[in-house]
C-alpha cells in the first residue's frame, strides 16, 4: 500500500512537473521575437521559440510553419517590419502538422490568398485540425482551425519559386508525415547548404513499440535518424529556436553575419542526443514487455 501511494506522488509530482514545463515553453511559443536576417533570401520571423522562416524571391515569398493562433499577426508584423509584405506569400508550408507550427496556417491563408502545400502524410492532420493526430488528437488544446490543403509533397520532392528550390525530406515519427527542407544559399561568393530540419524528438505519451494509430512509428523514427545522420548541411535551423541554439548564437542587434548558423557538428550532435533518447526509451519499454 505504502509502495502504491509513493508512486502515485511520483507520478502527480512528474506529471506537475511537465505542465508547469508546457506551462513556461508555452510563454516562448507567443513571447513577440524581432524579426532578423539569417542567410540569403532567408528571415526569422517567428516568436522567441516558434521558428516562422520567411523565403523571399522575385516571383513572391514562401513560409514556413506559422505557429500558435495568436502568432499568425505577429509574424504579419515582422514580415512588415522587415520591409516585405505579407500579400505576396504564395506558399504556406509546414515541418509538421502540430498546432504549435500549424494553427496559425489558417488564418494566413485567408489574409494572403496562397497555397498550402505539405507533406502527403499530414495533410489530414491539417483538414481535421489536429484531430488525425495519433498522440494529441484527442487533446482539445491541440485543436486549431482546419485548412484546406491545395497540394501535397512526397520524400524527395520540391518546392520551387522564384528561382529559389526547396527539397522536401521525409522523416516521419514525431508525426507521420515530419518534413525537414533544405536549399542551397549563395552568398559572398560561397554556396551554403541550408537545413530547416524538423528534429525527431518523442513526446510524452508515445510509446515507441507501436500507437495504436501508428503501429509503425519505432521503424520511422530509425529511418528518420539514419536519413539525418547522413545529410550534409552547412547551416542548421529548426522547427524551434531551443533546437539549434538560436538564442546563443543570435542576440537582437546584432550586425548580419552569414556564418552565424553554420553549424554542421551542431547538426550531428543534436540528431545523435535524440537517437539516444530514442534508443534508451525502446529499450525500456521492451523490457517491460
């Protein structure tokens, strides 16, 4: 009886623990960030942890994930603030279909008129609003406002505007259908191979063995970190500013610097730490099996 009640308080005090954690990364997801230049025709416009990358080309501008709800005008603020105009976005895309990167894609594409155009595998995860989730589709706070996707984009497949190309890469696990995106910059003379990448980190409450609407997720997250592991990349961003450092290597001010985000080992190193964490958590749960 005794045993029961201390892990029962463990598990109320763990369970506390993650939600004043949500509670605080929750301020960060909607704390106003000033937008900045990071590389070539690439922007931050995001809030202080929600990246919200803003891709300019002569032939109109792309975005990609557009945070929480309340984001949305933000980031139509710091487009603005840079000198751009949110009209002429013409593609609305996303890393993946979480609300904290996708509830404000509504909302944008009623103000811009532009197509969304994601990954095949989460496109129903849009058009219900988080609901096709297979770990939060039955968390009311990780509904947002359904959209309608005007296209999808497979493994391997690319987005083009305006002279500027984004490769698509399939890494599903955290969602099915997780897409990191790369592109090659030019600038001062050298050319910059650029990773958006969506890092596969595991939420709490997924079971790496198999979820019930997602048997195969243990054999997509090991895909997934063998394709990372093996990409070349020079400069790494991601789906959120905690994830590649940003906060460390970019201070509001300060001058542009093309070189401020190279960070290949960076790169590696993070992809590792996650595989680790992946590994040590599908040992665990087999061996409670």
């Amino acid at each position: 009886m005794l045993s029961r009640l201390i892990g029962l308080l463990v598990l109320a005090g763990i369970t506390l623990g993650l939600a004043q954690n949500a509670a605080a990364q929750n301020e960060d997801w909607t704390r106003p960030f000033p937008p900045f230049h990071i590389i070539g025709n690439i922007y931050w416009v995001g809030s202080y942890d929600l990246s919200t990358y803003l891709i300019v080309t002569p032939q109109g501008n792309i975005l990609i994930n557009t945070g929480v709800g309340d984001t949305a005008q933000q980031i139509k603020a710091s487009v603005e603030k840079l000198g751009f105009k949110i009209a002429d976005t013409k593609i609305l895309t996303a890393t993946h279909g979480h609300y904290d990167h996708v509830a404000g894609i509504a909302e944008l594409k009623k103000m811009t008129g532009a197509k969304v155009i994601v990954s095949e595998a989460d496109k129903e995860l849009l058009e219900t609003g988080g609901k096709a989730d297979f770990r939060f589709g039955d968390t009311p706070g990780a509904r947002f406002d359904p959209v309608k996707v005007d296209q999808t984009f497979k493994d391997g497949e690319k987005l083009s505007l305006g002279g500027t190309e984004l490769t698509a890469h399939h890494h599903p696990g955290h969602t099915k259908g997780a897409t990191s995106f790369t592109m090659n910059v030019q600038e001062g003379g050298k050319t910059y191979r650029v990773i958006i990448a969506n890092m596969p980190s595991i939420n709490p409450g997924v079971t790496v063995t198999g979820m019930p609407k997602y048997p195969e997720i243990g054999k997509d997250y090991a895909r997934t970190f063998l394709a990372q592991k093996d990409m070349k990349v020079d400069v790494f961003l991601a789906s959120h500013a905690s994830q590649f450092r940003m906060h460390e290597k970019y201070k509001p001010g300060d001058p542009y610097n093309p070189e401020r985000f190279v960070d290949s080992s960076g790169y590696l190193a993070s992809v590792q730490r996650l595989e680790k964490a992946y590994l040590d958590q599908l040992a665990q749960e087999k061996a409670r099996k």
